[in-house]
C-alpha cells in the first residue's frame, strides 16, 4: 500500500456503507463538500472554494462528483479517479447547486451535509432542495469512529513515530533556550521520524504548564521548571500522532513528584479500564475519580481524551455524560493532566486502540516525569 493512500477497494467500501447508512436514517443522500468527510470517503484533498465541489452520495444510487471544470485536472489524480464515479463539471454561470439536486434523484427525503460545509454552499443549496438540510454527523461518525485495519496500523506508525520525537526532546531542554526555540527543533524532528506535516506543538514550561493549550512563547527554560510537551504531525495517508510527555529540568521537588505520580496512576487507571461494551464516561471516571480521591479534582479541569484519525479531534470523546459503548476498533487519546496556574502544569497522553478485549497503546515512551540532567 502506497504510505499516502489507500486502495481503490477501501473507499468504494466506504462509499456503500455510508450510502446504506443513509437510508436507514431516511435520507435520500448526502452531500459532502472538501474537509475530513470527503477525505475519508474518497481519499481527497480538495479545498473549500467560493466554486462549489462536492461529492453527492445518494442512498439508492450511484455517487457523482459535482466539481468546476477548473479542478478537474486535480481530481484525475486523486483516488476518486480510480472509482469510476459520476463526474458532473460545471464552468462560470452554471448552476452547481442544480446539478447536486439532480444527481440526488429529485426525491422528497430529507439530504444530510457535512458539519464543514460553508454557509456560501449550505444556503443556495437549501435554496435549490426547498428545505434545510440536516447534518451528516450522526450518520458518518459510525464509521469513522470505528477504525479499519489499515488505519489502525497508520495510527501506530504515527505514534511510533511521535515517541521517537519525545526521545529527543531531553536534548532540547537547556536553560536559558526559550520555548520557541524547543518548538522550532520539536517541529523539525517531526517531519524528520516520518511524518509529513507538524500538525502542532505545545511547550509549556513552569507557569505556562498550566494553561493546556498554551502553545509556545519566548520564556526561558530554567533549572526548575516542569516542562508540558504535547505534540502531534500528520503521517501516512493523513492519520495523526498526538502525545503527551512532561519533563522536569532537574530533580523536581518532593511536592511536584507526589502529585505526578497521582497523575500517572490516573492515567494508567484510566487505560486499564478500556474494553469493548465500557462507556466513554466510564473511561473518563476512572481517571477523574482517582484524581479527586487525591484531592486534585479542581486541578484537572479538560476531558479524559479525544478520538483521533483523520482529524486531530473526532469522536468518540471521552468525557462525562457519553454513555457511548465502545467498540473494537476505535482510537482515542487518555490525557488526564493536573494544572496550578500562575505555577506549573502537567499532562500524560497516549493514543489507544480499542481491541476484542482491552486496549493497546499506541505511544509507549515512559509514563514517569522525565528528569532532564542539569550540570
């Protein structure tokens, strides 16, 4: 299998079970402009556009391919050209919203789009089918949710590939560097243990540790200073590493270290518990229940985890309040994390896989807080 596609065969797949899904839902189709739907369904990379490309899918039908002539060329070379799909070019002053009513078969059915449309297609398109349509979300996150083999092995070698990056990020943990400056070796190694793209990176030290989403700035490392690396990049045919390491630069304070090791037995509380038929809110508990049994529930202050494929951030999500069940195949992170602001942070983050009877991780770097030498 070529590392940035898959086979024909997998999206035709993918194509009927989403058709069949649709009606059984009671749709007559869907419409699914450029984004993460489209890639998953035909392997492409199109972009959103003020001209309308789209890829309509009825539930009794064949798919057709509704695009400007302009992009023709691109399409003869992704995937979707080996599926022999319908192809409906327009040019300028044509109506590409009729022509995505037609290839839907005129049916009174409700359609369903994909969450990325933009408003600049949803509302002539709404226009054209005399009614608002709904979201495609419920009916495509079945699928996407549950992960074929193939892009379960591309979340493996996306993990391997992030682990070898946290390898090095001791060596980039001097004092007296700023944060940017770890960022800028971090997002090199990225690409260089395999990944095509960075797709973020988060270097949070002392304070910055408790602000989760605080990126990168131009503070110095200092002997001290608990250090949140969280960091992700695109691999594959568009799968995605994402993992989590917290490093402290020198020995850390006896303080620090009992409440780490808290989080860390969360963490692994958290993954022991992953099995076919858990809840995701179960997932979640299991983390959070023993953090607050700590004391340390005000600290924790995100969900447990996020699914993970295509998209950084995808269902299922592993929060409070999803009964969702879970079921083999599916992929998400477990990052329970512990944040004092105005002092320092942490987090631990794994990508799992859901299998027949428990979980495998996908990121295997140690658990414990990294201790970086200083002389």
């Amino acid at each position: 299998m070529d590392s940035h596609r898959f086979d024909a065969e997998v999206y035709a797949r993918r194509l009927r079970a989403a058709a069949g899904l649709a009606a059984r839902a009671g749709l007559s189709g869907l419409v699914i402009t450029p984004g993460y739907d489209l890639r998953y369904l035909l392997g492409s990379r199109a972009e959103t556009f003020e001209r309308l490309t789209a890829l309509v899918l009825p539930a009794d039908g064949e798919p057709t391919v509704v695009l400007p002539r302009l992009e023709l060329a691109s399409l003869k070379e992704s995937p979707a050209a080996e599926l022999g799909l319908a192809v409906r070019d327009w040019v300028d002053g044509e109506d590409p919203y009729g022509l995505v009513a037609g290839a839907l078969g005129g049916g009174r059915a409700a359609v369903a789009v994909t969450d990325s449309m933009p408003a600049l297609h949803l509302l002539p398109l709404a226009a054209v089918l005399g009614e608002t349509p709904a979201l495609a979300t419920d009916v495509l996150r079945e699928l996407r949710m549950v992960k074929e083999q193939a892009e379960i092995d591309a979340l493996l070698e996306a993990g391997a590939a992030i682990d070898r990056v946290h390898a090095r990020v001791p060596g980039f943990l001097v004092p007296g560097r700023t944060e940017a400056d770890v960022a800028a070796d971090i997002s090199e190694a990225i690409v260089s243990e395999g990944h095509s793209d960075v797709a973020f990176v988060i270097v949070g030290s002392g304070p910055h540790g408790a602000d989760p989403h605080h990126g990168y700035s131009d503070r110095p490392l200092a002997v001290g200073d608990i250090v949140v690396v969280d960091i992700g990049g695109t691999y594959g045919p568009g799968y995605h590493s994402d993992s989590t390491r917290t490093y402290s630069i020198g020995e850390p304070n006896s303080e620090v270290a009992q409440q780490y090791s808290i989080l860390e037995r969360a963490q692994r509380a958290a993954f022991d518990v992953v099995r076919p038929g858990v809840t995701a809110q179960q997932v979640d508990a299991a983390a959070r229940d023993l953090l607050a049994e700590a004391g340390l529930a005000e600290y924790f202050v995100h969900r447990t985890g996020h699914g993970i494929g295509l998209c950084v951030h995808e269902e299922p999500y592993i929060v409070a309040g999803n009964d969702l069940p879970l079921t083999a195949g599916m992929a998400f992170s477990i990052e329970p994390g512990i944040y004092f602001p105005g002092r320092w942070g942490a987090r631990i983050e794994d990508i799992v896989v859901v299998t027949d009877d428990g979980a495998v991780s996908a990121n295997n770097r140690p658990h414990e807080l990294v201790v970086v030498p200083v002389s």
